[in-house]
C-alpha cells in the first residue's frame, strides 16, 4: 500500500515535470511565432498588442440631495439610504 508522503512526493515529481514541459513548448510557441512574424514581415504593432488604454473623463460630484438639518449629514439619494433617514420620509429632508 502507498502512503502518503509518497503520494505528495510523486505529485511534486509531477509538478516539476509538468512546469519543465510548460517552459519548452513556451519556448518552443515563442519561436513558431518568431518565424511566422519572420516569414510575413510582421510587428508587434501589427498585432495590435499596443492597445492603448481608455482614459475615463473626470466626473463632476454628485450634488447632495437630502439633508439632515439636525446633524447636519448629507445625502446623494443614490445608493442605500443611510440610517439617519431610515423610517422617515424622505421629502422631508429634501433640499430645496
């Protein structure tokens, strides 16, 4: 009967196989491509792998919605409502 420590030293066996096999056909996918870019005068650039990133615009803040004029602590009116407004109407905290 196999024990064990002889199950996770075959793994380990297994692990360092598996990642030396990875890194040869790593290699091996680098230089296929090297040839076939070779072969269609091909660059980086034409593939596409300099995708620039998406710059977003800044966004204006939100203007405050409801307050509370007691302590006064604010709210958007977007998101969950906060525990000061809980049970309350909110039209009654409306800013006008």
């Amino acid at each position: 009967m196999t024990t064990y420590q002889e199950y996770k030293a075959k793994i380990a066996e297994l692990e360092n196989l598996a990642e030396t096999a990875r890194k040869d056909e790593i290699t091996k996918a680098k230089e296929q491509i090297a040839t076939i870019m070779r072969d269609y005068g091909l660059t980086i650039a034409d593939l596409g792998a300099t995708a620039k990133a998406k710059v977003s615009k800044p966004r204006a803040p939100v203007p405050t919605k409801y307050r509370d004029d007691a302590t006064g602590q604010t709210w958007t009116g977007r998101g969950r409502a906060p525990k000061w407004l809980e049970g309350k109407k909110k039209e009654d905290y409306l800013i006008k």
